[in-house]
C-alpha cells in the first residue's frame, strides 16, 4: 500500500512477527550450509550394500542417458554424464624432469608419453555453454606399459586422470550418490536437497556445493585452457600414499602468460574458443599432486573435504602441453565422442580410493559400453600412436563386454 500521510512509514508488529522467523531462519540456512562434515577416516571403508547401490546408478545413468536421447532426438546415445563435448585435443605428457621418489610411481617413473585431453561441461544434456555447469578436463596418456584394473581391459596402455573445475565434489559418498540418483531418476532436481518437510534435515550444505560445481557465481564461461580442474576424490600414488590431483593452467614458454579470458557470445563459444586457440598456439596445464598427511583432516571417504593446501601443497609432477592443432577433424569424424575415460584405466600404482570412486569402476565401464555399442560405434581404447583411431571393431550392446584387446583390426575410427 503507497505511504499516503508523508511521514516516516512504521513497521506493523505483524511484519515484525514474521521478519523475526524469516531472519532467523535465513542465519541458520547460511549457518547450515557452512557447517563441516563429520571427520572421515584417513583410509578406505567400504559399505556393505556398496554393490546394490552401484546396480541401482548404473541403472539410473542408463535411464537417464536414453532419455535425454529422446529429449536430443537425434539418434545418438551420449554420456549421462559429461555430454557435452567441446573438443579432444592431442596432448605431450613430460613427466618432471628429477622428481622426487615419492612421486615417481606408475606413469611419472616414465618419462615422455603423448595423450589425448577432452573436455566437456557435466549435463547429460549438451546445453548451451551459458547455463550453469561444471567444466571436465579428462586425459588420456597413450602407450603406458603394464596391467592395468579394469576387467576386461587389463591389456590397454592407458592410464585415464578425470578432473572437474571445483576442489571439491557436492556428494559425501555412495549412500547419500545413490539417494540423488533415485530422486533425479524420478525427475525431481531439487527433492534430494529439500527432502520432506523438516528443514532441518535439509541437505543445505550439498546444496551450497552443488551450486559451487555449477559456477552460478561465475555466469560468464571461462575460457578452457585458462581454467583449473581437480581431481576431487582420492588416488592411490604407489603402495603408500594416498593423492589428489589438479591441473593449473600455465604459459608453455618461460616468460609468457596464460591468457585469462571469457570466451565469446555464442552458445558454443567454450569449443569455439577452444578450437581457435589451438589453431593460433599451443597450451599448456601443469598436472600436480598434492599428498595426503596423517594426522590432517583428509578423508578418501568423503569427497566433500578440501584438502587444505597449507596442509599439503601440491607438486608438478607432469606438463600437459596440448600442441598447436586444428582439433575439427577428430570432433568431426566422431572420434572425440567415441573415447571413453574412466579412472580405472589405470596402473595399481594410481588406483582410486574411495567409496564413489569405487563405484565409478562400474558406472562408467557400463555407461560407456552401453553408449558406444548402442552406436555401433568401437569399444576399446584409440591406438597408442596418437592417431585418432581405434584397435577394435564396432560392437553390441547385447553382448557381454568384450575384452578391449580382442580382434585388432586397426579399424579406423568411427
Ligand atoms: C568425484 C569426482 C568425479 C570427477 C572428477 C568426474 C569427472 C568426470 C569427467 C571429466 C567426465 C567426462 C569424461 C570424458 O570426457 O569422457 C566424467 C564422465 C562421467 N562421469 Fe564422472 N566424475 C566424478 C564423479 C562421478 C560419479 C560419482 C559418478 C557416478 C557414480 C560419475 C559418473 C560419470 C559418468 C557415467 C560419465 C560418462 C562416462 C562415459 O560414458 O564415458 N562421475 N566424469
């Protein structure tokens, strides 16, 4: 109602009665949200119905992977995560030159390898690069010698490092991934967070962390090369000590800068921006570890705690130079989409730790078959010669998961 009588206009007591709730409500929502978690343990604790909760994901990924199919309407199948797919560039991998033996573990005793680097924005959906999402950086290192984990894959020579653009992740462990995966499986975005009608037992706190992945503080997207990712859970670095990871963004010549910019207008601009960089100039990340310290609150079970780095800071253990290249050809030719990354394409020496990522073993592995099968696209891992090529031939859905090794035809790719 407009103030008609001139004077200042007095509060009514009912505004009060109800601005004192509402104030304190709001308080104990900041407060809410900021509280700490529960302090984890420093090693690996397994739940006992972690293998039901991983069959209900990786159902719910399939769910949610063929109906954004439908929604899409074009035919193909895409990651339920991680859809969106800017590019995928050829990468050198130098392993620091004298490094300490602590880090010398599984790829970094090598020394030159090359790799393949895609990045993509998290949504199953491939939206616009204006609305909120996370950034992922994954790489690929070609040509690594040894056994590696994943069933069915041991013989491929590739160790896969993933990485988000936030420290860390907005869900705690299996339990609480598998109670989101059922509500977004119902259709419900926020029903995770505001589950029934008592506030208090709101998830306020995932709900802060959740915004943080998806950038709303950031509405303009950052140029990729110009942008950090994490590895937000935790890794194995030889037989003893525990690990996260980041790549930073760094000059690939003493002397120059990394540009810090946001990229243009365009719906696509993040691939865009991409594809034109590359095209003038290489770029370069430094990939760094950063070691778990007993006695610090650093949990492998709990994704949602930082690692502080006054605790322990990270090191260079690898440059990550994405050469001077015209990336269209691969994005164009399906190659791009075709990979697969997961962290179990792995050594032992860099085995994931942790409750979600032990459950990324499955989900990716039958995220990943189930998509690229039902394309008739190859299933397996690209040729350890840099080439963008598989060494395998197109595949089933229907069949078991065939062995990443078998019949080598150097097909070429898709
Ligand atoms: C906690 C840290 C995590 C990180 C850093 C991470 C990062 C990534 C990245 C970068 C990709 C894209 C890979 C590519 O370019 O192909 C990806 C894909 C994917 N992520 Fe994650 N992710 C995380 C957790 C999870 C969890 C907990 C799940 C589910 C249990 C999950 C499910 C998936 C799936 C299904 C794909 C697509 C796999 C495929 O079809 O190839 N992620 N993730």
């Amino acid at each position: 109602m407009p103030n008609v009588s001139g004077g200042p206009r007095r509060r009514s007591k009912a505004s009060w009665i109800l601005g004192i709730p509402i104030a304190a409500a709001v308080v104990w929502g900041v407060y809410a949200s900021y509280a700490p978690p529960p302090v984890g343990p420093m090693g690996e604790v397994m739940a006992p119905d972690e293998d039901v909760l991983t069959a209900q994901i990786v159902n719910s990924g399939i769910g949610i992977l063929r109906n954004a199919r439908l929604k899409n309407g074009d035919g193909v199948y895409r990651r339920d995560a991680h859809a969106k797919n800017h590019g995928c560039a050829l990468a050198d991998f130098s392993v620091t030159e004298r490094l300490e033996e602590p880090f010398r573990q599984g790829v970094f005793a090598g020394r030159k390898y090359q790799a393949w680097v895609r990045f993509s924005s998290g949504n199953e959906g491939a939206n616009s690069d204006w609305k909120p999402d996370a950034r992922g950086m994954a790489i690929k290192v070609l040509g690594v010698p040894g056994t590696k984990l994943l069933e069915g894959e041991q013989d491929a020579q590739t160790q896969d490092f993933l990485m988000i653009d936030n420290p860390v992740f907005f869900i705690r462990n299996v339990e609480e991934y598998a109670r989101l995966t059922k509500f977004q499986g119902e259709g419900s975005q926020f029903g995770y967070f505001f589950e029934g009608k008592n506030p208090f037992k709101w998830r306020l706190r995932e709900f802060r962390l959740g915004l943080g992945i998806l950038n709303v503080d950031m509405p303009l997207p950052k140029a990729l090369p110009a942008t950090e990712f994490h590895s937000m859970s935790a890794y194995k670095l030889g037989p003893r000590n525990n690990v996260k990871f980041m790549t930073k963004p760094v000059a690939c010549k003493a002397g120059g800068d990394v540009a810090s910019r946001w990229v243009s207008w365009s719906r696509n601009g993040l691939g865009d921006d991409l594809r034109d960089s590359l095209k003038a100039d290489a770029a370069c990340f430094d990939l760094m570890m950063q070691m778990q310290v007993p006695g610090k609150n650093m949990p492998v079970e709990d994704t949602t705690v930082r690692w502080s780095r006054n605790d322990s800071p990270f090191v260079t253990v690898a440059r990550v130079e994405l050469k001077k290249q015209d990336i269209k050809p691969q994005m164009d030719n399906g190659f791009c989409e075709n990979l697969s990354f997961t962290p179990w394409h792995a050594l032992p020496e860099h085995r994931p730790v942790g409750g979600l990522n032990r459950v990324r073993k499955a989900v990716y592995q039958n995220i990943s078959r189930y998509r690229r099968c039902m394309n008739g696209m190859f299933y397996g891992e690209p040729l350890n010669d840099g080439s963008p090529k598989f060494g395998s031939k197109p595949c089933s859905a229907l069949a078991p998961v065939p062995e990443a090794g078998e019949s080598k035809t150097a097909a070429g790719g898709s």
